[in-house]
DNA sequence: AAAACTACCAACCGCGCGTGT
DNA sequence: GACACGCGCGGTTGGTAGTTT
C-alpha cells in the first residue's frame, strides 16, 4: 500500500505548539468556508501545517463546543463505566459525554482514572479485582484450614510475630473451608463468562458480608445511568479468586459493625510507599438494595503490635510501580471508591447467603 | 534559590478502515 | 482486485507548569 504521508517530513510544514496567530487563521476559514477536506485546508488557508495537525487542532482545542475545565464526577463515572464496556475506544466514550474530546478522556484517564484504579486494587484494562496483589485463598488453601496451620502461614509469609490476628484467619480460614464445601453447580450466573470473579455474600454480625470463596458466581451488575437498558458486569472472566471484607474481630470488640460502616473501616495503610498495597477506604455500601462498593476487594487487615492496622500484601504482579505521593488523588481515591458502586443481583446474593447458612 | 522530580496535556505518529477510481 | 486517498483512532512523546527536596 503506496499511501502517501500525510506529513510530508521534509517539505517544511511546521510543527509543534500551535501559536495563536495560526489559531486565529484555521479558525477564520473553518467559519467561512468550512472544514471538508483537511489535506488542502491548510494550504487554502495559509497555514504551514500538514491537514492532519489542522484536524487534530481543529477537533481537539479550537472547536466550539469544547468544554473545558475539569471532570465533573458524572463525567467521571461515565468514563469509568463506559470503559469498562468499551474499553480504550476513546472516540466512542467521547461521543457520549458532549464537550469532551477523544484525547482529552485519553489523557485523563491515563493520569487520573487509571492512576486510582490501580491504587483502589482494580485492574484498570479489566476493570476486576488484582487479584495478584492479594491471593489469600491460595496460601490458605496450601496451608490447609486449621488454625495450626496459620503460623505456616505466617511463617511462608516471614512474619516473625504474630502480626497476623488469629480471628481474622480463622475467620478467613473457616469461610474458606466452608465455602469449599460448596457445590455451585446449579448456580445460574446471569453472565457464565464471570462466573469465579465475584464475592458471595455470607451474614456475618447480621451484615452481609462478601465471602471468601475462590469460586463465588454471584452476579454484579454495573449499571449505568446515561445507558438506562445497559448493565454490565464490573468484572471481567480472567480472575480466579476474589479475597474480600474480612472483619477484624479484635477490632470489633472496640467498635460496632455500624462504626466499621460508618468509618470505613479505618484502612489507613501504614505500610511504605514503594510496596503497592490497594488502597480501599471506604466501607460496604451495604443498604437493602444490596448495593457494594468497591471496597469490597479490600485488604485483609493484621494488626501490629500497636494495633495500627495494616495490610498482607504479595507482590504485585502490575508493571505499574505505584510510587504514590500524589495527595490529591488520593484524597480522591475514597470517593472515587465510593462513586465506583455496583449493584449486586439480588438473587445471587440471597442465593449465596442461603448456600452459606 | 536552584535542582530534581512529578503531573499534565497538546501534539505527533503510525496504523487501519472506508471509499473512490 | 489493486491501488490511492482521506480520515479517524489509539498509543506515545515532549514541553511546561507545579511541587518537592
């Protein structure tokens, strides 16, 4: 294919930064003549620039209908859920939020959105849970369910002291075992592709709390505002496992489940920067609609000696080094996690709890 | 005050698709 | 069918402003 280059690099068209003199002289024959052919605009109109970069200035900055200014948080939701539909297609999500353009969305996803998905523990391609940052099952799995078994665990993970609360891991320990009791069979998710990505539910200190399970197949659906017939599964078919809420018993002696709710459950890493840890602030959303936030995917907490909580981690897998010391998006983490709900069907959450009981 | 670092975003680049000849 | 062309898309780059050390 013998195409010709749109810019041809040597024949001395300009390039770079756009001054306001050529500004004025696209903007001035766009409106008189208007914009057909981007190949011989730029010559009819003075303009030492290759059509293509005309085009580019032209849609991208100069058009009226820009809208300018930072994301609204609709805006921003929309984003979200449009690219967990329709991926990196930027012209498509552009094309339903009027003002913004295909780059711009580009460029604020990929020094916003993506930046605190990756923070938040959520694959920002998949739209799931890393699962890579936090493969609890797995180790609890290997090691077995007894309780004796958790200073193996501590041990695999070269914890000298006990910084892991017992509770907490027999807790896990036993919703794990529990839930391998189970034969999900019969389960019909409402999409068979997500089966294995999403918590189900256990009644726990009479709140429904996601449960451990490698292999839940409870339903999310992602609904959309601006797509009032669309729903989406927040997660995509590629995760195994899916470590969620665990309550920190100790912590509860001190603090009601309400207070766990109300707070947030006070995840406030303590752990150093340079150790990617998902960084999920808020509490369940966990009112009759059955709604769940993205916490959900949190971490699993230890305490230390002096009780500040903190977080197992594994590696991650993400060749995105989260260095964070971002102060604004993190503020913005906890409510973007908090915009970032989903409703979870309400059969499969009752079908998961009676699976449990 | 200056250097180093980080975040942001406009602009560039290459490729693929649709259409016309 | 082969080719040329125009256009749009998504990924990437590089300049700059802001912040931290």
């Amino acid at each position: 294919m013998g195409r010709t280059p749109c810019c041809d690099k040597n024949n001395g068209l300009k390039k770079g930064p756009w001054t306001t003199e050529e500004d004025q002289k696209l903007i001035h024959y766009i409106h008189k003549h208007g914009y057909g052919n981007w190949r011989t605009l730029p010559k009819n109109a003075g303009l030492q620039r290759c059509g293509k970069s005309c085009r580019l200035r032209w849609t991208n900055y100069l058009r009226p209908d820009i809208k300018r200014g930072r994301f609204s948080f609709e805006e921003e939701e929309t984003i979200i859920q449009l690219h967990s539909i329709l991926g990196n297609k930027w012209s498509a999500i552009a094309s339903r939020l009027p003002g913004r353009t295909d780059n711009e969305i580009k460029n604020y996803w990929n020094t916003h959105i993506r930046k605190r998905l990756l923070r938040m523990g959520i694959d920002p391609v998949t739209h799931s849970p890393r699962l890579d940052l936090l493969d609890l099952s797995s180790i609890l799995y290997a090691y077995g369910n007894s309780s004796s078994h958790i200073n193996n665990i501590q041990t695999l993970l070269g914890i000298q002291q006990p910084l892991v609360n017992p509770e907490l891991l027999k807790l896990a320990s036993s919703l794990f075992n529990s839930s391998q009791q189970q034969d999900y069979s019969n389960n019909q998710p409402c999409n068979p592709q997500i089966q294995s990505q999403v918590p189900r539910f256990v009644q726990f200190q009479d709140q429904l709390v996601p449960q451990v399970h490698a292999n839940a197949n409870a339903c999310a659906t992602f609904t959309n505002p601006s797509l009032p017939n669309q729903s989406h599964n927040m997660f995509e078919p590629n995760v195994e496992a899916y470590t969620s809420n665990f309550t920190d018993l100790s912590y509860n002696e001190q603090h009601s489940v309400h207070d766990w709710h109300e707070n947030g459950f006070g995840l406030i890493s303590t752990i150093a920067e340079d150790e990617y840890i998902p960084q999920l602030l808020s509490s369940y959303n966990n009112n009759n609609n059955n709604n769940y936030g993205c916490d959900n995917i949190q971490n699993l907490m230890y305490q230390t000696s002096d009780n500040s909580n903190q977080f197992l981690s594994t590696p991650s897998s993400s060749p995105t080094p989260l260095n964070s010391n971002s102060t604004e998006d993190e503020r913005e983490s906890y409510d973007s996690c908090n915009r970032l709900n989903f409703q979870m069907s309400a059969d499969h959450v009752s079908d998961a709890n009676d699976q449990f009981m």
